[in-house]
C-alpha cells in the first residue's frame, strides 16, 4: 500500500467520510475528492458501468429527485472486492490538503536569524521538503487549521493577509519563498507565534489569526486537483477552525428500513424502475383527468410498463395487475411522485410495517409481539417483538460546514447542505450502501393487553394523556414537560434538507422514547457484551390526522458488516429484557455527575436536559439525533 494510502470501510465512506472531508493517512492530511475526480484513472466512471452496481428504493429515489429536474439514481459504492482488486490497491483518488507544514526537524537559519520551526508550503504534490533545510514529509507535520464558510467552501489560511492585512506590502521578493516562523511555546492559540521572516516586525498569535475575517475564496476543495477556478468568491466570510473539528463536515444521509411493501410483485415495478415510474405517474396526473374509463387507463398503464420495465418478472407484474386492478397501483404513484411527501412519511411507513402481525421474508422477518414484564410503578406497558433479519439502505446526500460565522446582526449563518451527487449521464448519482441484520422492536401495550401485576401498568391511551396532555401531573412535572414545546432550531437551510425529524423531536413522548432508547443501549452493551458503537437506533412517533400524538416505538438494530452484525444475539436478548428495562430505568436514577447533572433543566435555546457522557449520551454512530432530545427527569421524575 502507498505510504499516503488510507483504508476506509463502506460504512465509513457513507457515514463519516465522503467527498470534501479530510482524512488522516500514515504522514499526512488528506482531502477525499468528488467522485468523479476520485475514480478517475481507476474506473470507468460512466452510466452504464454503474448500471452494474445500481440499488433501487422507491422512497430513497421519491425523495432525492423531489427538488431536481432530472433523473436520479444511486449505487452501491464501489469496494475493491467489487472491482476484483487487492485489499493494498488505491481505489479512490485523494489530494494533499491542507498545503501548509511546520518543519521542527533542527534550527533554521533565515535572513541570518535561527528560529526552529519553519511554516511552508510545498512546491509539488509529489515532491516534498522543507525549503530550508531540506527534511522531507516524515520529519514534517501538517497544519492542524484551515477555514470553511457556511455556504461549504474550504481553503487554506490565507498567512499572507492575516499577516499584512490588506493594506500592507510584504518585502518578501519575487524569488524568494512564501514561508513564516512558528514559534510555539504551548499548544494554546495565544502562545503560538507567527511572524513574516521578511518583516520582522509583523506578527501575529494564532489566536489572533483564529479571529482575524477572511473573506471567502469560494472554493470547493473536492472539485479540482491542482488549479482551482477563479472568480468565485461566494461573499461570505470565511472562519479558521481546526482540521479535526467535528464541525468542519456534518454528513447529510438517510438511511431507511426496506420494508415488505416494496418487495412484493406490486414492489418490484417500483424497485426496478423508478424513471418508469415517473412516466405513469405523469400519465396519472395529466392523462387521467379526461381519461375516465378503467380498461382504457389499464391499458395506458400496461403499455408504460411494456416499453420500459427493466426487470425479468414482467409477465408477473403484468398478470397480477390484469387480475387486481390499477388502483393499488395509481395510490402508490400518487402517494410517491406527491410534492408533499416528506421524509417523516417514509418514517411512519417504517412503523406501521414494524406494529404489524408476524412477517416472514428474504430481507425482512419479525415475529409476534410478546410483553415485557416489570414492577416499575406507574411506567407504561411496553411489549416487544424479534426483527429476525432486516436490511437498510444508507445514502449520503451531501454535507454541511458550521464554522459559526456570524452575520452583521451577529446571529450564526445557517449552514447550507453541498450535494455530492454527480452528473452521469442522463442521471444524478448518489453513493450507498446495502447492510444485513437485526433488531429488537419496542412499544406500547394497548387497552386489551393485560399483565399479571396490572397495578404497575398504564396502557398506551393513559399515558398519552400524561405526558402528551399533562392530565393528572403536578406543576414540577407540568414544567419539565413544558420545557420542551421549544427546540431551537438546527443552523442548517432547509434547502435541500431531506431529513427533517422537527415535526415530532419536541414531542414529549419522542424524548421519552429517546431517551429510553439510550438507556437501553448502554445497558444492552453491558448486559449481552455488545460494542454500543455498533447498536443502532429509530425512534417513532406517529401522529394523526388533526396532529395528536397516537402512538410511537423504539427499534435497536445491528447492521454493522463486522462480527456484530446478524448473529442473533441481539434478538435473543427479548427473554431478558423485563431484567434490562428495570437496569436501564434504575441507571437515570443515579449518575456519576450528579447533583450537576440531576439539578440540570431543560431551558430555552437547549436541545438537552439531565443529561451527559456519564448517564445517556452514545457514539454519535449509534444516534440519530446526534445526542439531542434527552433528558432523564421525563423518565424519573413523572410518577
């Protein structure tokens, strides 16, 4: 393996990674490029090569094309086992960024002063040294800031301007190299020192420069290799912030359960074709409106399905829908192609599927539900079910820069959502994954299930009233619950913004669920041996038609490609779980932090309340919420 090499998972890829994020190799930062930079020279990246890799999700597919004009497509995302390649075979390109080192090698010798450290920038991607002493990249080390905008543009610090300023002249001449001395006595920003060695009177601390306004270059990293376009200065104010912070790249995915609707024969003509699909639902929206006879729009339909199916069980599809009708199929056109369909309907698909009767099939297999017993007075009735195996797709839409740049009312910009999807074709294409596994599904017991010990349960109606409606609390337990009608909102646009939870994640019974979910997981780790890094969750909260509150549920699944993944284990935990639900509940009652974390309140402009690191917060791979809507008082203070 090249020594600038670095092995990333799928998961990783999706989830963490992708284009335009940074990643540390054996000696250096790296940049990961688009993906057609990425694959150039390796692959053939063209449409009908993909073809050959291509998923196909009804609602995945619904909601990337909602905001586009043209077709949009998605593809597993290539691996070297895929394309037959050894496990040490670079398979996606990457560029040096950023292009900025500190040589500490030895003393360095400037303008006849000695300092020890020297700021440079390479000449060459490929050849490397320092320009005084001559050490090469193993003795050197990259600079740990670059500088984002909201708007998702990265560049490196301009050192020239926030040295001079605008309006100050180097004495560097023409011939002699861009280099600074780096003096750093701590690694605290106001004890580092960056000074011009041509004008030795001009310096400035990295804290300094940490604050200093940049104006923004414009430039998406990811889309050049060596010579960046010009003139695209976006007007935003660029802000210096550490290579490292989680801030810098903010993934955009969505991730769905492939639930049993679409995998029947109906399912397949959706899975299969989803331009075809389109096709009829234009026919729908438009022919339709004149076209009133059922044999006449049948065989409209079944013309459609003729010229483009794509799929091997055509004479299927075609008999099943001469034998049933057209009106299954019009409604599910309808209810995909509509403009209104949102992220959170595909979310309440997933639970109306997981509160069904017992499903057996190749990619989805849940048993009956069974009760959880326990002794926890006044908690609700919970039962659970086995999700035997389940599959789940990921794509990674696009991501977000939050440099915390303030506008001149000196509120935060909103972040905006870059798109990776790339141009192929006649299509737009997305990155994916496909992962196998399993999962535990939780919710609540209804009015005619009944336990032994009935004088510990309420059924889902009583607590809906309690914690939805605040009937029968006191003002403590009003005032927790009312803290949470105001969630501040996420410094993100809701342009090109596809998961969006805020229709229910300030529900009370949503941070309940949350945060039981949490508890579980944390104990479900302990109990069975679980790494919870690799536990993950959904939280339902399903709401009628006037808005009311009506039901909700917790799924913990495992999909990781690793040992975690499908081995039943999980699943086997449901004869267990009246002994975890008690440990899980016991655990928010004390935690290590406390009295801080227990006196700690929900209030305006928080996401949180009792909660830390000690008590409920996960890896943020485990959480979809990354670590908001929690707080243990909805759970242990609610009698």
């Amino acid at each position: 393996m090249k020594e600038d090499a670095h092995m990333i998972r799928k998961p990783q890829f999706l989830i963490r990674d992708g284009p335009g994020s940074l990643i540390e190799t054996l000696n250096e930062t790296r940049l990961i490029f688009n993906m057609a930079i990425g694959y150039d020279g390796i692959i053939d990246f063209s449409e009908s090569f993909l073809q050959n890799y291509e998923i196909n999700d009804p609602r995945l597919l619904a909601l990337l094309g909602r905001d586009k004009d043209q077709k949009v497509k998605i593809f597993d995302i290539l691996t070297n086992e895929m394309l037959n390649k050894s496990s040490m075979e670079v398979i996606y390109n990457t560029k040096r960024f950023p292009r900025w080192y500190i040589c500490h090698k030895r003393i360095h010798t400037i303008n006849n002063r000695s300092i020890k450290s020297v700021l440079f920038r390479p000449n060459s991607n490929n050849k490397f040294s320092c320009p005084i002493c001559q050490s090469k990249m193993g003795e050197c080390t990259s600079i740990r800031f670059v500088m984002a905008c909201p708007d998702g543009h990265l560049d490196d610090i301009n050192w020239h301007i926030a040295l001079h300023d605008r309006h100050r002249l180097c004495k560097k001449k023409n011939h002699e190299e861009e280099i600074y001395e780096w003096e750093a006595y701590s690694t605290n920003l106001g004890s580092i020192n960056i000074r011009c060695p041509y004008c030795n009177d001009i310096s400035k601390t990295m804290k300094e420069i940490f604050y200093h306004p940049f104006k923004c270059s414009g430039l998406y990293q990811e889309r050049f290799k060596t010579i960046p376009p010009s003139n695209l200065a976006c007007g935003r104010e660029m802000k210096v912030i550490q290579k490292n912070s989680s801030a810098l790249r903010l993934t955009s995915i969505v991730n769905f359960l492939e639930i049993p609707k679409y995998m029947t024969i109906l399912g397949n003509l959706f899975r299969n074709n989803n331009s075809m699909c389109k096709s009829i639902n234009t026919v729908i929206t438009y022919a339709f409106k004149s076209i009133l006879e059922e044999d006449t729009r049948k065989k409209m339909i079944l013309q459609i399905i003729e010229d483009e199916y794509l799929g091997e069980n055509i004479n299927e599809i075609i008999q099943y829908i001469e034998e049933t009708g057209i009106q299954d199929l019009i409604k599910e056109i309808e209810m995909l192609f509509n403009v209104d369909y949102r992220f959170i309907d595909c979310i309440n698909e997933e639970f109306e599927t997981l509160l069904g009767s017992k499903i057996s099939g190749d990619y989805f297999q849940k048993d009956k539900f069974q009760l959880i017993g326990h002794s926890i007075k006044s908690f609700p009735g919970l039962k659970i079910c086995k999700i035997n195996i389940l599959q789940t797709i990921t794509v990674q839409k696009g991501y977000r820069r939050v440099p915390y740049t303030k506008d001149s009312t000196d509120n935060i910009i909103v972040s905006k959502v870059v798109d990776i999807g790339e141009q192929i074709g006649g299509a737009i294409w997305y990155p994916a994954f496909r992962s196998l596994g399993e999962g535990i599904f939780i919710t609540f017991t209804e009015e005619d299930e009944h336990f032994q010990n009935s004088e510990y349960y309420i059924n889902r109606i009583e607590f809906l009233k309690k914690i939805q409606k605040r009937e029968g609390l006191n003002e403590e337990e009003k005032r927790i619950l009312d803290s949470w009608d105001y969630i501040p909102p996420d410094l993100e646009t809701t342009e090109g913004k596809l998961v969006d939870w805020s229709s229910i994640n300030n529900e009370p019974l949503f941070v309940w669920l949350h945060t039981l979910s949490h508890t579980f997981i944390k104990n479900i780790s302990i109990y069975a041996g679980y790494n919870s890094a690799s536990l993950k969750e959904r939280i339902y909260v399903k709401k009628d038609k006037n808005g009311q509150v009506k039901n909700g549920g917790i799924l913990i699944y495992v999909t990781s490609l690793g040992n975690d993944g499908g081995m039943g284990s999980l699943t086997q935990l449901t004869e267990v779980m009246p002994e975890i639900l008690k440990n899980s509940v016991e655990a928010l009652t004390f935690c290590s932090n406390d009295p801080l974390c227990d006196e700690k309140k929900k209030e305006l402009g928080m996401k949180n309340g009792a909660a830390c690191h000690s008590c409920l917060l996960i890896s943020e791979t485990s959480c979809e919420h990354r670590n908001y809507y929690l707080d243990r008082h909805l759970i242990t203070r609610l009698k």
